[in-house]
C-alpha cells in the first residue's frame, strides 16, 4: 500500500506531464506560460511528498522558494508578452519566427 | 478510519487537479484557462494540507490563486485579444498520438525506474519507506507547529538563499517595468 506522500510523487509526475503537452502544444504564449505554472507546482507538490517522506521540513521551504520564483517569471514574461503584442499585434508562437525584434 | 478518509480526499483531489490540468490546457479563452487553473491550485494546496504542509497550503492559496493568477488575468484583461486572435482549433490527431505515447513512456518510466530510484535514493540517505527516519530533525517536524519550523529553517539554514530571492524579486520588478512601458516618442519616431 502506497502512503500518502508516494502517491503525491505519482501525482507531481502526471502533472508535470500535463504542463510539458501544454507548453509543447499550444502555440499561444499566455496558455505556454500558464502551462509552466503547472510544472513548477508539479515540482512544489514533489518537494512537499518529499518533505513528508524524509520527515524534514527543508522540502517546504525550497517550495516556498520555488514559489517566489515563479512570482518573478510571471512578472516579467507577461512583462514580454505586452511589449510583444504592441510591437507584433498578436501572442502566436508562430507569428514571432523571426524573433528580430 | 481517520486515515482512510484522508488517503482517499488526497487521492480524489490528486485526480481532479490532474484532470483539470487537463481541460485548462485545451481551452480556447485565456480566461477560462485562468479560472479553472485556480482550482487546480486551491486542489493542490488541499493536498498540500493533508501532507501536514500548512504553511505550504496557505502560501499558496495566497500567493497562487490570489496574486500571480490577479497578474495573469489582469493582462488577458489588458490585452483584450480579439477573438480572430485565438486561433486554436482544439487537440488534433497527432497531438492525441504523440500524448498516448508519452503517457506509456512516462508510466513505464514511473513505475519501473521511479520507484527504484526513490527507495534507492531513500535508503542510501539511511530512509526507511514509511517510517519517520531516526536522525530527522525532530525539531523541525512537530505537526502542529509547521509554521515555526518552517520559519526557524527558512531564517537559519536557508538565510542566503531568501536574501537571494528578495534581490531576484526587484530585479524581476524593475525588469518587468522597463520591458513594458511604453516606448517614449522618439525612439518611436527612431524606429
């Protein structure tokens, strides 16, 4: 019988999986970054089942700190995707090949 | 009994988030998107709470599903795309193909290395599974004083590392800012 924390790894895995097919497949860069706040809390569930398992608190406060990184990139990747829609008028992956500016 | 009812609302919400991960990667409006991916934080931060990670749990409802999902929706707001803008048409037939054999990959991968890998990695650290190891730190994992432990070890064995984020959080700052104002009219003009 699995224990609750090992489920929780099982289930960090299949979100992680979730996040990468939305970050691999759409092809709008709002849904890739909303997709990338899937990874990181699939990585936060993790280190929180690991927490659990070991029986030490250093998991939670590495989440926390995962936390106040995905703050940062939410910040400045919507920072980009305004200065991309002013300057190209769309947020499709596909309308920015040229990535010249 | 206590346990059990634990061990299936974990299971339960592990499921549903995982599922709603699911439908918020297909939707079409970004909005949608940004409501259901709020339920799928406030699930974790449940699963959170019954891993006895309160602090954890409460961090992020706050942060998650208050702040950076009010920042998502408030550019989508900003932005206000024009439907003609969001030209998504749904999972097609190789992208079904391609998931299915990712998710074989990934269970082969997970339950015949994974679970090697975390009792292997678990006992060479001198863990035993299912059992609290005898040299935890016993003063950091008292279940009703989470958020002390995790503010004695967060301010003593990771001080850097916080003074750290605090610098990457204003650079973040300052960089979102020049990255999204608006060009003054004479680099417009020069462009």
């Amino acid at each position: 019988m699995l224990t609750l924390p090992e489920i929780g790894l099982y289930f960090s895995f299949l979100l992680f999986l979730v996040g990468l097919a939305g970050v691999m497949f759409r092809k709008n860069i709002l849904f890739m970054m909303v997709s990338v706040e899937i990874l990181l809390n699939a990585a936060n569930l993790a280190f929180v089942s690991a927490s659990k398992i070991t029986g030490t608190i250093d998991g939670q406060v590495v989440m926390f700190f995962v936390m106040a990184v995905a703050a940062c990139e939410a910040a400045v990747g919507l920072a980009l995707i305004i200065a991309l829609y002013r300057t190209k008028a769309s947020i499709e992956a596909d309308d920015l090949k040229a990535l010249r500016g | 009994m206590q346990m059990d009812l634990n061990f299936i609302a974990f299971v339960v919400m592990g499921l549903a988030a995982t599922i709603l991960s699911g439908v918020m990667i297909t939707r079409r409006w970004p909005v949608s998107a940004a409501m259901v991916l709020i339920a799928v934080m406030t699930l974790l931060a449940g699963m959170f709470g019954l891993l006895e990670a309160h602090f954890a749990a409460a961090a992020q409802i706050i942060v998650y599903a208050g702040a950076i999902m009010v920042v998502f929706v408030f550019v989508m707001m900003l932005l206000n795309l024009p439907p003609e803008e969001l030209r998504y048409g749904g999972v097609t037939w190789g992208e079904m193909v391609l998931i299915s054999l990712g998710v074989l990959v990934a269970i082969v991968l997970g339950t015949q290395v994974g679970q090697g890998l975390l009792t292997q990695g678990l006992e060479s650290m001198g863990y035993a599974p299912g059992q609290t190891p005898a040299h935890a730190k016993s003063l950091y994992f008292a279940a009703d004083e989470n958020v002390k432990n995790v503010a004695a070890t967060m301010f003593v064995d990771y001080l850097w590392a916080f003074e750290l984020v605090s610098f990457l959080i204003l650079a973040a700052v300052i960089g979102s800012i020049v990255i999204a104002k608006k060009r003054s009219a004479e680099n417009a003009n020069a462009a």
